[in-house]
C-alpha cells in the first residue's frame, strides 16, 4: 500500500509544479487584461478598424474599458442619424461632453473606411 502511494504522490509532483507555473501566468495574463483592452480601444480611437486590428494579430479584448460603451452608444447614434436626417444634428446640440464628439468623429472614420 505503501508503494502505491509512494508512486501516486510521485506521479502528482510534476503536475503540481506545472500548475503552480500555469497558475502564475494566468495571474501575469489578467493582469494585463485592462492595459490591453485600453490600448486596443485606443487604437480604435485613432482610426483603427476591428477589421485591421485582427490583421495585425490583435483580438478585441475580453474587458474593454469603461468608455467603451459610451462609443457604442455614440456610434448607434451616428448610425440612427444617417437613416433620419433629424437626429443626425442631435450629437452637436449634445456636444457638452468632449469626449463623444471625439468618439463619433472615431466611429464616422471607422465606418467610412468600413464602407469603402
């Protein structure tokens, strides 16, 4: 019985250190999860496509950052607009918050380029 045990903890003391050094790249790889999803968005921001990121090797990250969605918004906004000419001027009546009118000039170059 002895050596039975013997050669079961034997056989565990590989895999436990291989889940010890699994464990630890895993934590390395969260942590890099927001730097990441933050410079993806902002390579978005400047005009990149999901489309020409993916090209390079880059996947749209898993957590994007907070700002996200507010981009989302706008660009279904710009994309409500050019079906109605009315709500195409609601964004400039809106213009309170900088950081949307940045975002739709993202989302009309980004989707100029989509069309193109």
């Amino acid at each position: 019985m002895r050596t039975l045990q013997e050669r079961r903890e034997a056989a565990a003391g590989p895999l436990v250190e291989v889940l010890a050094k699994r464990s630890s790249l895993l934590e390395q790889l969260a942590a890099l999860d927001e730097p990441y999803g933050k410079a993806y968005a902002d390579a978005e921001a400047a005009g990149w496509t999901q489309e020409e990121l993916t090209k390079l090797g880059a996947e749209e990250p898993a957590k994007r950052p907070r700002g996200r969605s507010k981009r989302s918004r706008s660009s279904t906004r710009k994309a409500n607009g050019q079906s109605s000419g009315a709500t195409a001027e609601a964004p400039s009546s809106t213009g309170t918050i900088p950081a949307q009118e940045g975002a739709t000039t993202a989302s009309t170059t980004a989707g100029n380029t989509a069309s193109s």
